[in-house]
C-alpha cells in the first residue's frame, strides 16, 4: 500500500486556514470564553447536587457565588486587560538592514530615486497595427 504524502505546497493551504482560526480566536479572548464556559459547567454540577437543577443554575450564573476557577479566569483576565499591547521602542530606527548575518546599509534618497524614477522604464514609440491580428487557435 502506498504511503500517503502531501506536497508542501497543499500542507499548508491544509493546515493554514485551521491555523489562522485558532490565532484569531486565542486574540479575540476565546480561550477566556472556554475556561469560563468550563467553570460554569462544574458550577453547575456540583450546585444542582444540593439544591436542584433550576436552582443550581441560578446560583451559577447569578454571580453572587463564584467558584475558585471564576476567580482565578476573572483576576487572569484584568491583569492581561492592564498589561501593555504593545512595547515602546526607546531607539530610533536602525540604518542598517541585517540580511544572511551581514550588514546591507539603506539605499539614499538618489539611489531609491533612480529605481523609482519614470523615466527609467521602457517605451514604445510604434503604434500597434491596424487592424488588431486576430490569433485563431
């Protein structure tokens, strides 16, 4: 039997989408949805053992009794909420660019110029023909 083997190519087209939802929903706060989620349902059990389902479930959601695992998911969350989204740079940027482990410094302003400029692309001067050629296949 053959072994079944994947080209690169449709490996990552097979796992990017999985990969990009995941990303996207640990960024939104999912993971703070499933552990509350978790909670609730052990709440919900161990309450209703006491006093009956409709009862447990009041008790769960009213938040008037939280568990050690609401607490713990509700301080992770406010500490997550103050720390910074992002890092502030105390340095300029660099004028130097790091490619293979060597130093490439930036271009200047006459070099990114020459490469930008529109006068440096080529041109036709002929009209096309008249009438258009037709190519049959």
């Amino acid at each position: 039997m053959a072994a079944l083997t994947l080209h690169p190519s449709k490996l990552v087209k097979a796992l990017g989408l999985p990969f990009i939802c995941l990303a996207m929903f640990a960024v939104a706060g999912g993971h703070w949805a499933v552990l509350q989620s978790i909670a609730w349902g052990q709440m919900l059990y161990s309450y209703s053992q006491d006093v009956g389902f409709v009862a447990g479930a009041k008790k769960t959601f009213s938040g008037e009794a939280p568990c050690e695992m609401c607490k713990n998911i509700a301080k992770a969350k406010t500490q997550q909420e103050k720390a910074p989204a992002t890092m502030k740079a105390d340095k300029k940027g660099d004028t130097t660019i790091v490619a293979f482990g060597e130093l490439v410094p930036l271009p200047t302003l006459g070099e990114a110029l020459y490469h930008t400029s529109p006068s440096k692309f080529f041109t036709r001067s002929e009209t096309p023909p008249t009438p258009v050629p037709i190519v049959r296949a």
